[in-house]
C-alpha cells in the first residue's frame, strides 16, 4: 500500500488508538476471567475499553477518502 506522507500523523495517531484500544480490551477481559466480579471495576474497564474505541473511530473518520 502507497501512503501520502501527509497522513504520516494521522496514521501513527490511529495506530496509538488502536494499541490503546487493545490494550483496555485485554485488561477487562483478563480481569473477567480472573473470577472479576465487582461491578465498579467492570464499569470503570468497559468504559476506558469504550473511550479508547471511540477515540479510535473518530480518527479514522478524520482520513481522507482515498484511505478507506
């Protein structure tokens, strides 16, 4: 795949989102499988998992059309 340099940054923003987006799945899904039972602290891991999501899809509205 052929990137234009100029969305060198935005491409490095969207793969930092993505990690971190794996990241907050791996955590609620360890502590779920570890017995995890208190609903705070599920709450607290779903919705870091959601921001990181969004946060995500808002960065890849952002690309242009010939990324998609």
């Amino acid at each position: 795949m052929i990137i234009d340099m100029s969305a060198k940054p935005l491409l490095e923003q969207f793969q930092a989102a993505n990690e971190a987006e794996g990241i907050a799945i791996k955590e609620l899904l360890a502590y779920m499988q570890g017995g995890g039972r208190d609903d705070q602290r599920i709450e607290a891991l779903t919705n870091r998992m959601s921001s990181a999501h969004n946060k995500k899809m808002d960065l890849y509205g952002e690309c242009p059309d010939f990324c998609v």
